[in-house]
C-alpha cells in the first residue's frame, strides 16, 4: 500500500504527534508498506536522509504557536507530485496547513482519507490573544466542519472520541492508541546514568522524581513545583528534573526561584529523541499534573522504563492508568505533596506498581500500534471502493475548506511574512 500522511509537525521536531507519526511511520513500513510524508520544512532537518520519502513546503512558525510551523507555499507542486505517486490513501494529522492540502488533494484524485485529531484545541484557547478570538463554540465548529470530509477519523484515546461526538462529529471513528517502542526503553549502561548525574548536579543517593514534556500551561507543572517544598521537609534530598522546554520555562523558572528552590529543581531544556531513554533512568518516579493530555505517551514511556506513574485522574487515562495497580492517581493538585512523599517512603510499593505498568504498557507496543493502523487503512480502502462501485461517492474534484482554520492559517501566514521572518528565508 502506498501511504501518504500529511502533517504540519515530524522530527526532529519533538511533541507527542512528532512521536507518533514516528512510530506509524515506522511500523507501517516494517509491514511493507510505503510511506511518503509530506510536511513542513525545518531548519535542523536531515533532508539528505529524508530523499524521496519526505517532502517538505515551504513554512514559517505558527503565529500562536511559534514552536510548531504552518507551510504557505508550494501547495501546486505537492497536488502534482502525489499524482504521480499512486497513493492508496492519505492520513492527516493537522487541522491547517498540511491538513487542508491533504483533504484537497484527496478529493482532487479520488483517494480515501483519514484523519487523526491529536489535539483537543478548547484547552489551548490562552494562546490566541487569551481566549478572546475564538470561543469554545467557534472552534466545536471548526472541528465538525474539517473532520466531517473524512471517511474515518481516528482518536487516541477515548476521551478525544467523547469530546468530538459532543461537537456533533458522527463519522466512522477508531479509538487506536499510539504505541511505544519498548525496546527504546530498556535499561542503559550503569555508567551512562552515573554521568548524566554528575552533568546535572545530582548526587547518586538523590530521590529523582521525574517530569518530562513540553513546558507549557496547560500542562500544570506549576503544580508540582509548588508540591516540593512539602516533599523536601520530608525527603531532604529529593529533585525535581524537569526534561522539556517550552513557552513557560522561565515562568516557572522564576517560581522555583521565589519559591527557593534552586537546589531540588532542574530544568534541561530539550533533548534529543536518541537520548530520551537515558533521562528516564534518572527518575525513581515519573509525575504529570496535566489533564488536557489526548494520548498520554510520557506514561507510557515512563511505563515502559519501569518507573512508577503519578497522575491526575481524568478520563483520558481511564482502562489504562488504574490508582495503586499500575499507577497511583490523584484527584487535586494538593493532594500531590503527600502521595508523592508515600511513594518515595514506599519503595516495594513503588517497584510492584511499576512492575504491573510495564505489563500493562505491552499491550499497546508499537507493533500492536502498526497492526492495529493497517486494519483501519484496509477496512477504509474496502468501504470507500464499495460506495464508488455503488456511486455514492462523488467522483468530481472539489475543493473541501474549513472556513474558521482557513481564517486562522491565513492570519498566521500574513503577520510572519509581515515581520519577514530570518527563519523562513532560511528554510
């Protein structure tokens, strides 16, 4: 099968659609298939090793999210390259750029498309001028206009399934989790750990309690940090290793310096996906104190390294994250210090609890991962082919847009040109 997905992120950018599209990608192609990514350019990109899977238009940083980048050239070239290519179907995994050429370019040649929506966008509504341009309503409507093309769409979890039936969203969907690499997270090297902590100041005998992400908002690390006070009056040597980076850093950098913090909490700042593992290592226990989280994959990475989860109940872990067997859950921020202080106190509690978190993240290993993607593609492919042998789909080309995102792609790309950004020249 011929594959074509479409998105505005993918390595060596690092987020947790990144992540995924990796690992299908991957999987997919370890099954035979062939896999074309078509995404936006990146200044650090490997584009010698990418030749002739990867290809990349032309792009600027999104205007709100300046980490993340939105393509605004280039759209005829890619319409006539995938005309040559002979896709069998095209999966998106962004609701803008990349998004809107994919569902295009599915009309314009009859293929069968699918999407994946990765992100609930109502818990990120503070990063368009705080909430005052788009309400919850506009993007409900948003959503249901650019998801009800598709003939699938596929969510991680099924709290993303929920939140799009509630948008009025009834299309034939697939809950498929993402899988993890588990072979990625297996021990390393004694020495490797024993260096990385004398890099970042941690004392051998030190109780690491790990957080690892993107340092934004909506990801409540704040939480935590004003959870560790309480943690080192009782374990003086705890630390707190926060591995990410992101729009908030040195707002919480500031809080941990009011806070008097400076000695039990470090921030690394990025790191490169190859080296992931390795920070693993370092925790006696993983924690997260977000709840806006669509596939959850740092727990099963945690998991899989076979540390102890901690994290905020919400439905987006349920059947998965169980409190006191394979994780320990908590319902409000303060009552984090103390479960984070019994965990540490309880290390054969700790350890069982990882132990039964390591099973249970086999069941969704990145081979299950692929397996379960390729069923989906191949259920897709028959129902489209059925209702075109039956004329229930139509067979001339037409131009699908969402208005809203259409507005908001049109409004990043108008004020970076303006600021004529040095990124884009670059690329």
């Amino acid at each position: 099968m011929n594959i074509g997905i479409f998105t505005d992120t993918y390595s060596p950018q690092i987020s947790g659609v990144a992540t995924s599209i990796m690992i299908m990608e991957n999987e997919l192609k370890k099954q035979g298939h062939t896999v074309y990514i078509f995404t936006t350019t990146d200044p650090n990109a490997d584009r010698k090793s990418e030749e002739g899977r990867v290809f990349r238009l032309p792009s600027i940083p999104f205007i709100f999210f300046p980490e993340r980048r939105v393509a605004f050239a280039g759209m005829n070239k890619f319409i006539k390259l995938v005309g040559r290519l002979n896709l069998d179907i095209i999966h998106t995994h962004t609701e803008f750029s990349l998004g809107l050429l994919g569902k295009r370019i599915a009309k314009k040649y009859n293929i069968p498309s699918i999407h994946t929506y990765h992100t609930m966008y109502v818990d990120y509504l503070h990063y368009i001028a705080k909430g005052k341009i788009l309400t919850p309503s506009m993007v409900g409507k948003m959503t249901k206009s650019f998801c009800d093309s598709y003939d699938a769409i596929i969510t991680p979890t099924a709290k993303v399934r929920h939140h799009l039936e509630e948008q009025g969203i009834h299309k034939l969907m697939y809950t498929i989790p993402t899988g993890t690499d588990i072979s990625s997270f297996a021990p390393v090297e004694k020495q490797r750990i024993i260096d990385l902590k004398k890099s970042l100041g941690i004392g051998m005998n030190d109780a690491v309690i790990l957080s690892l992400g993107r340092i934004a908002q909506e990801k409540n690390i704040d939480a935590i940090i004003h959870a560790m006070p309480e943690v080192i009056q009782a374990t003086p040597n705890a630390k707190l290793v926060i591995v990410g980076d992101g729009p908030v850093r040195r707002d919480l950098e500031k809080l941990v310096e009011a806070k008097q913090l400076k000695n039990n909490v470090i921030f690394t700042g990025a790191v490169d996906w190859e080296n992931i593992s390795l920070y693993y290592q370092l925790g006696d226990l993983f924690v997260s104190a977000s709840t806006t989280e669509t596939q959850g994959l740092t727990y099963a990475e945690a998991m899989a390294a076979s540390l102890p989860v901690v994290a905020k109940r919400d439905e987006s872990i349920e059947g998965f994250l169980t409190d006191k067997e394979t994780a320990f859950l908590f319902d409000k921020d303060v009552e984090l210090a103390g479960l984070l202080i019994q965990i540490l106190s309880d290390k054969n509690t700790a350890t069982l609890v990882a132990s039964n978190g390591r099973v249970k993240v086999e069941s969704i290993s990145a081979d299950q991962f692929g397996l379960n993607i390729e069923s989906t593609y191949n259920e897709v492919c028959e129902i489209y082919r059925v209702k075109r042998q039956n004329g229930t789909i139509k067979t001339k080309p037409t131009l699908i847009k969402s208005k809203i995102a259409s507005q908001v792609f049109s409004l990043s790309s108008s004020a970076h040109v303006h600021r004529k950004e040095r990124s884009s020249r670059r690329d």
